[in-house]
C-alpha cells in the first residue's frame, strides 16, 4: 500500500509551470498535482523509460553536432535558475551564439523553460527541438511545448522565433507549428487552477493510461481500497460519469444497481457486465458466463517479442517463441532469436516459417494459442515485408486460437487488467523473474543489442528466452485453469 498524501498544509515544493506541466495537465490534472504537491512516492522509472531516455539524450548530442560554438548545455545543476536564466539571456541579447538547454524564466518567476537549442539565421531567431518521435508535427503536446518557449523568449527577450524546428528520430527537420495563444493560455490556466487545488483530485484515468505512470501504486491501491467502480476494465473511463449520476461510486453501490436506469446503448450494455464483475471483485473469485471452448489435439503455445517501435524498428520482432505441446507429451520450449539488422530479422523470419510450416505439416489440426491480436498481426505484418510459401498466413491465422478471447467471452475475473500478466498469477502462475515483462524484454533486447561484451550479450539474451518460456506457461497455465474451473456440465 502506498503512503497517503499528506493534508493540504504539509510541507509543499515551490511549483513553476514548465513544458512538462502543460503536458501533463491535459494528460492527467491529478499527476501534475502529485507531482507538485505530495512526496507521494514515485515507483521507479521502469527500464524501458530509462532506454528511451538514454536514446534521447544520445539523440539530442546528435542534434547538437549541428552547430558550431555552441553555448552550453546549460543544466539545472549548473547553477541557480536565475543564473541560468540570465546568461541564456545575456547570450541571446549580446550575440549570435546558438544555446543548449538555457533557461527562460518569467518575470514573477512561475513559468520557466528550457529549450533545445536556440540559433540565429541572419537576424532570425531560430528554435530546435530534438524529439525521437517520427511525426512530431502532428503532435500537439510539442505544439503547446513550442508555443510556451515563443511566449517567454517574447516575455524574456522581446524576440519572436521565425521558425520552429524539431529534428525527428530519423534525423529530418521538420518545420513544426506551435499552439495558439489563445490555447496556450488556457492550458496555462489549467495549470495554475489544478496546482491551487487544496485536495488531491481523485480522478482516475483508464488503467491502460496509468499502468506506466510513477503514481500508479498510490492511485490504485487508493482506488482498490476505496472499491471505486472505475477498477473494474468493464467501466469505461468515459461512462464514469453517468453512474456517479446515479450515485454509484464503489462496487458496493454497483453490484445494486438495475442497469435500466442507465442510458440505453453502449452504457447500459457494459453495466450489465460490470454489475457481474463487481460481485466477482467483492467475492474475490471467478464469474462465469458460459462454458470455455477450448479444442482438444496438440497444442503449441506462441509468443512473441516485439519491439515499441514497431514496424520502424530494425527487428520488430526479436523473438518467436512457441512450444509444441502433443496428447500425453510435456512440451518443450523454442525460442528463434533474431540476430541484429536487417539481414537477422528476415533470417529469423525464415526459420520460423520453416518451422511452422513443418509442424502443420505433421500436425494439421494443431492450434496456436496466442494471448489477444498481436501474434496474427505479425504474422501478416511479415508476410508482407518479408514474403511467405503460398497459403501460408491463411494456414496460420485458421491455426491461430486466441485465449484471452476465449477468457473474455467465458469468465470475469476480480482484476484490473486481462493482461496474461495479471490474470496468470492470479490463477496461481509465476514468472521466474519478477522484474520481467514486456518493457523489460525490449530494454533486455537493445542492450543485448549495444553490448561490444559476448558474454553479457549471451546473458541478455538467455534471460530473454526464459522470460519467453515462461510467457508460454502462463498461457499454458490459463488454460489449464479454464479446462479445471469450468463449470460442471460444460
Ligand atoms: S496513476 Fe493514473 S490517475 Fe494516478 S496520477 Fe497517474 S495517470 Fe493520473
């Protein structure tokens, strides 16, 4: 359980609006106030944000290597703000030096930024930014983040940018347009309203929006031990308020609630789910719908591991993992590994064709079972790229079974997530790593990748494949659950 936040006269840090703020009001007002306000703890950054950082600073150095004599980087640890902010001006106001990370700070010093980097063409002012985000001119977040520098280089300095620049992951620069300033002050405002809040807001966003957030320990925990009807995946964030309409907030309120009061449509549709699931969740236990369907002959449980990136990365999929399960048999694991670049990703690619193919060869009526929509979509994916024997992704995707579809249709179960990664433990199963997961896999992956070290790398890739193996279990696991669980007669 986390800690609980400490009433509105504890001790409170200093807050300025900065571009994180901007991003965050619109993303979550109750983080930007945590953030501001408590000494909530934070979980620790997960790896994956860790790399990503890493990847842009190293990005952002590129960057830099575009200009010559250079002021800077200027760093909070390089001095006070203040001082920051005065050489960022004196550099600007004095000459033509281009400035890394200086600082722009209002004059009642509540709004502060520090752009990428600031140059002059001629007598224009130029602004770049380095973001790894291959389309970041169709963001709004960095649009609001440029337009925040504009309004304080003019605040600070009386200068108005000619243009703003934002170099991509790829390395192109993109002419970007900042927001408005009529939306620029309104965010401001939203801003300054969230952070005068004297409580905590309990808004609480969708699970899949908080699950990489710091605060997501303390919101949930807070949310579960309050039984708050919005931990359930069946209420949508979005419908939240039409039940707090009608006075139901926890899962108490629910389980009573006739769902003809709520609208009808899409509404009343997902209360009727949700009133089942919130008795599963007080009851702390499984409610079934209908009997599983789940087919009988040999099995091969299939997994893979995909990179963030996607289709932009080098090896979308570094790993095909799959283990073939035969009547009466133990299963054993095979993990194909792609070696980097482009050359490993088709060569990996190949191999698990050939292997695929020989099984439903020998196995005709074996089933793949998969978690959710990402093996097919891949298969196809990489068909695509990479070609595929006549026939093939049609033989797949028949072969394809689906169990978290088999376990949506079938049973509700007391849990924020029908992620494999919540409903398997909760049947009991256990990763051999804790730590592991999806985020951690592709972090594992590049610096498996970046290693120059064959013995770390072979460490790196060996924890992969078990974190692989153990994927496959679990859903060997759910099955098994469902097979046993089932009610009688199904
Ligand atoms: S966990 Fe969710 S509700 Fe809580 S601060 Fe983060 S995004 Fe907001």
């Amino acid at each position: 359980m986390s800690e609980t936040v400490p009433p509105p006269n504890a001790e409170r840090r200093p807050t300025r609006i900065t571009s994180q703020a901007l991003v965050q009001v619109a993303d979550c007002r109750r983080r930007l106030w945590l953030a501001n306000h408590t000494r909530t703890p934070m979980a620790p950054l997960p790896e994956h944000v860790v790399v990503l950082r890493e990847r842009a600073r190293e990005h952002e150095r590129a960057v830099a290597d575009r200009f010559t004599d250079l002021a800077g980087p200027f760093w909070k640890h390089d001095g006070p703000l203040s001082e920051v902010a005065a050489e960022t001006l004196h550099l600007l106001r004095e000459t033509r030096r281009p400035i890394w990370r200086g600082a722009l700070l209002s004059a009642d010093g509540r709004r502060v930024a520090h752009p990428g980097f600031l140059s002059w063409e001629g007598d224009s002012l130029i602004v770049t930014e380095a973001r790894l985000a291959l389309r970041p001119d169709a963001r709004a977040d960095f649009a609001l983040q440029l337009a925040h520098v504009r309004d304080l280089l003019f605040e600070t300095a009386g200068l108005v940018p000619a243009r703003f620049d934002i170099v991509n992951g790829e390395g192109e620069t993109l002419v970007v347009e900042p927001a408005t300033d009529a939306r620029y002050a309104s965010v401001v405002r939203a801003v300054d309203a969230t952070l005068a809040e004297p409580e905590e807001p309990t808004e609480l966003r969708a699970y899949s929006n908080c699950r990489r957030c710091p605060y997501y320990d303390h919101c949930w925990d807070m949310a579960e031990r309050d039984r708050r009807i919005e931990l359930l995946p069946e209420v949508q964030i979005a419908h939240v308020p039409e039940y707090h309409a009608l006075g139901v907030h926890t899962l108490a309120d629910l389980v009573t609630l006739d769902p003809e009061r709520l609208p009808a449509g899409p509404v009343r549709g997902a209360a009727k789910h949700a009133i089942v699931v919130a008795s599963a969740w007080i009851e702390n236990r499984a409610a079934w719908l209908q009997p599983p369907l789940l087919p009988k002959g040999p099995l091969v449980w299939f997994d893979l591991e995909g990179d963030s990136l996607g289709e932009k990365a080098e090896n979308p999929i570094y790993l095909w993992g799959l283990a073939l399960e035969l009547p009466g048999e133990a299963p054993v694991a095979e993990a194909i590994v792609a070696e980097m670049g482009a050359d490993g990703d088709r060569e990996a690619w190949e191999r698990f064709v050939a292997r695929a193919v020989a099984i439903l060869d020998q196995h005709p009526d074996a089933r793949f079972v998969h978690w959710d929509a990402f093996e097919p979509l891949w298969i196809e994916r990489y068909a695509l790229k990479l070609g595929a024997p006549d026939g093939f992704v049609k033989r797949m995707k028949s072969a394809c079974h689906d169990l978290k579809r088999v376990l949506d249709r079938c049973v509700r179960l007391p849990l924020r997530s029908y992620s494999i990664k919540h409903v398997a433990p909760w049947m009991g199963f256990e990763w051999r790593n804790p730590e592991s997961g999806s985020e951690w896999s592709v972090a594992q992956f590049h610096r498996a990748r970046e290693t120059d070290d064959p013995v770390e790398r072979e460490r790196l890739v060996t924890a992969l494949v078990e974190y692989n193996e153990d994927d496959l279990w679990a859903m060997r696991a759910v099955w098994r659950w469902l097979a046993e669980h089932a009610p009688r007669g199904a």
